[in-house]
C-alpha cells in the first residue's frame, strides 16, 4: 500500500475513534457520521485505485 493511501486509511481509522467516543461522550452528531462516511469511501476509493 503506497504511503499516501497508508495515510489516508490511518485518518479514517482515527476519525472513526473520535466520532465514536464523541458520541459516546456527548451524544450523536448526525453530520459528524455523515462525514465519516464520506471519507471511508474516498478511502476505499483511492484503495481501489491503487490497486489497478
């Protein structure tokens, strides 16, 4: 995996802890999911363009 997607995928697990313990801490934040998502697919994007 080249480093840049290795970054990008070390982001998204990193932001996935955070909007967890966000939500467990103060509540559910619909944008802060939203965005999670967002961003897991432009991961699995870029992954599946590196491997072409």
């Amino acid at each position: 995996m080249p480093g840049s997607a290795k970054t990008m995928a070390s982001c998204t697990v990193g932001g996935l802890i955070l909007v967890t313990a966000y939500t467990v801490a103060l509540g559910s934040s619909g944008w802060l999911w939203f965005t999670w998502v967002v961003l897991a697919l432009a991961t699995a994007g870029v992954m599946a363009a590196r491997q072409l």
